[in-house]
C-alpha cells in the first residue's frame, strides 16, 4: 500500500490540506496519507528544506513526498520530481531539496511537464496530486517529465569556513515549538573543522564552551532536585537530526521564555563557533 506524505505551509484553517487530501483519495482510495506538517512558516523554503529531510528517513522506502511550498509554476519556479534514496519527491525547484541532495545523490530528477494538460492556479492539488498518484501507481518519472541533472540550491544555506580553518559562521535555518533554535551547522561538519580543539560557540551575547548529545546532559543529578534550579538554563546540543541547536531546558514561552525569546534569536541570526589551539 502506497505512502504519501504532506509537507506544506497551508495551515489549519484553510481547506487546502483537506482539498489535496481529498483528490488524492478520489484517485487511490487504498492510498495512506500521512501529514508531516502544514505548519511551516510561508514561503520559507530553509524550514520546510529542514523538516522534511528530518523526516522523511523515517518512512519506508518507496515513500511519497508531497512538498507545497512557494509552488506557484513561473518561469523560475519549475515543478521537479526526484527519487532519492529509495524515496520520492514532488516539490518546486527552488531550493527546498538542496540540503538533502547536498548529502545523497539523487538517483533520479525530472521536471515535470504535464502542465499543458492541465489549467490550474493550485499546482499542488492539480499537479503534485496527479504526479504523486502516477508513481503510487509504479509509473515511471520519465513520463511526467525530462529528465535534468541538477537543481536549484538555497543560498547562504552551507556554513563558512574560514582559511585558518578555525571559524564556523552559521546561520538560523529553524526555531521549532519549544522556540529552540535551529542552526544549520551538522555535527559531521562540525566535527570535520574542530578535530578535538576546544571552541566557544556565540549566538547574539551567549557564549557557550560545550556541545551536549540530549538536553538532560546540562543538569547535575548529583544535586537535590530542590536545589537544581535547572528549568530555563541554556545550553547547546545535536539534535535529532544531528544539528547543532541552541535551547533551554524544559522550554516553556509563557514561563521560564524560551532561546528565541531570552536570546533574541530569530530566522537567519549568525552563531559563530571559534576554535583554538591547546
């Protein structure tokens, strides 16, 4: 039984995501449908880029993608299907696969060309509907579209390095709904540029010297829990999805605040990583 999944910035309150849903079970009524998130910011192609590549491995091979995000057809905006790692993808060219592709090379990529077959001003119901059901069904990708060899990448997404090779300049790609902060600076990478040296990490005034692998790692259980004091500490860890985010412990916005709250760290903010020499 075939799995399409839903990426788009539609909201709760509109009936898009409904709409979609609906014309995708009109085709394949057996099909599951599974939502990864409507919630994405408008039009912001880094987050959806971040939430559907720390998502999609989780899903069985032969999974379909469906990413409505800034999908509106225009000479710069073409519509792309790929197949990566055993998986495919339905999006716009403009950027949202770039982060993926930069780390797996993807087996297949077409840009779809049925749209003079069909008149629309909803390119994800009309479109990415159609091209999803297609390969639900064990169609190819060559029949909805040409074949190309490369796509359109984000830009500022990678992290600079410098030559003395002892500064990391990222960047805010994502600040999830605890309000930790997202960056875009992988452990892998991280670790290719530290080799063991000792770094201090600055993200607006806040300095931080450590990196922890969970969030429980910043609290001392030697110390009576009366005495901790340990909700609304700051602290810096690889996430889930192996990338460096800069949190507070047991966020809460309403009360002990949050990083993106206490920091004032927003969307695209720098966070510097120095290194020095023993």
């Amino acid at each position: 039984m075939a799995i399409i999944t839903l990426t788009t910035d539609f909201g709760e309150k509109d009936h898009f995501a409904g709409a979609v849903k609906g014309a995708i079970y009109s085709q394949l009524p057996d099909v599951r449908i599974v939502d990864i998130s409507h919630s994405v910011s408008p039009f912001n192609v880094p987050e959806a880029a971040y939430i559907i590549q720390s998502a999609y491995s989780s899903f069985p091979k032969g999974t379909i993608h469906v990413i409505g995000i800034d999908s509106e057809l225009n000479p710069e905006n073409k519509h792309i299907a790929i197949k990566l790692d055993g998986h495919y993808f339905i999006c716009a060219n403009n950027g949202i696969m770039s982060m993926i592709c930069s780390e797996i090379a993807p087996e297949k990529i077409v840009e779809i060309n049925i749209h003079d077959k069909i008149e629309t001003n909803f390119p994800v119901l009309d479109v990415f509907v159609k091209v999803a059901c297609h390969i639900a069904r064990g169609g190819t990708l060559e029949v909805i579209g040409k074949v190309i060899d490369h796509i359109k990448p984000i830009k500022n997404l990678t992290p600079f390095v410098n030559d003395e090779k002892n500064q990391i300049i990222g960047s805010v790609i994502y600040i999830d709904n605890y309000g930790n902060v997202v960056t875009n600076i992988k452990r892998k990478f991280f670790e290719s540029i530290q080799k063991t040296r000792p770094f201090e990490i600055s993200a607006r005034s806040y300095k931080f010297k450590e990196i922890f692998n969970k969030y429980s790692d910043v609290i001392n259980f030697d110390i009576p829990e009366e005495k901790r004091y340990d909700q609304g500490k700051g602290l810096v860890v690889f996430n889930s999805s192996n990338y460096i985010e800069i949190a507070i412990y047991k966020s809460n916005s309403s009360t002990v605040g949050s990083a993106s709250t206490l920091m004032g760290l927003q969307m695209r903010d720098t966070v510097t990583i120095n290194f020095f020499n023993p």
